[in-house]
C-alpha cells in the first residue's frame, strides 16, 4: 500500500532547469513552422505557459506573444476547464502558424479546449504526463502520471529540518 501524499513524489524544478528546458524546447522547434519553418505568434497559456513562452520567443525571434488563459483549477479542486480571455483573434484565425506554449500538459484537457479553439496551431509544453501527452505535438521531458511537479514560480525558499531530526 502506497501512503505517500500527491506532493511527495515530486520533481522539483529550479529556475535554472525551466530556462535550460524551456531553450531546449526552442531549440526543438527551430525551423517546424509552416512558414519557411518560421512561427507567426507565440501564445502563452497562462500562468504556468508564460515563462517558458517568453523563453521561447526570445531564442526564436518571435515579436508577437500574446496569452490565452484557461481556468480549470480552483485551488486544490480541478473543475472543467474554461476561456477567461482569449488572445487577439486577428493574431490567431485559425491557429496556422501559431506556436501554443504551456508549462505542462497533465490531463490534456486544458489543451483540448485550446486545440478546439484552433485546430491547426502548435502546442508545445516543456513537461508531459501519459494522459495528456496526445494532446501536446512537441515536448522535453517526459513525467509519470503521478508525479507532482514543484515550479520554481510556486515556491519559496525556507528552512527543512534535517532527514535525522534536529
């Protein structure tokens, strides 16, 4: 029987560990874009897509960045996901050229709207887990379906008490 908590099985990851994935990432799709391999736009999903967005446009010379955000969690409790604002629809038409960037795909259902929305854009995350791996084209690394990812943007550094005890 597994008595670990969701967070206990963890993948910690530093700022210098999302820039160095985020890069790779870039690197990974330097030349994919359907106009002579460039992209039109980045969007950001938000909050989680927006470093690695801003990542990514930097090393691919991308001007135009804009965000979708999508609510599909309310605290602790994920609810079905939802549009609160929607990136420039001139920018977007029907996603062609537009590159879609998240931290992680988890459950693919965040970027199932999003891929409804505009079905011949690129999404592209720096993190994937199983289930939602269908619904992302590009990724970095690969994380098992349990695991809790800990982004540097969710934390704060404080004292640990030692494995042994004080």
């Amino acid at each position: 029987m597994n008595d670990r908590l969701p967070h206990e099985k963890g993948f910690h990851i530093s700022w210098d560990q999302i820039h160095r994935d985020a890069r790779a990432l870039a690197w990974r799709l330097d030349g994919q874009g359907p106009d002579d391999g460039g992209w039109r736009a980045v969007v950001a999903i938000t909050r989680g897509g927006m470093a690695p967005a801003m990542i990514v446009s930097r090393e691919l010379d991308i001007r135009t960045v804009d965000t979708i955000s999508v609510k599909s969690y309310n605290w602790q409790d994920q609810t079905e996901p939802r549009v609160i604002k929607a990136p420039q629809a001139e920018v977007m038409g029907d996603g062609t050229g537009i590159l879609i960037v998240d931290d992680l795909v988890d459950t693919g259902k965040t970027l199932e709207l999003v891929r409804e929305l505009y079905p011949k854009a690129h999404f592209a995350t720096v993190y994937a887990k199983p289930q939602g791996r269908p619904m992302v084209d590009t990724f970095i690394t690969e994380v098992s379906q349990d695991t809790w990812i800990f982004f540097p943007w969710d934390m704060a550094l404080q004292y640990v008490e030692p494995y042994r005890g004080t």
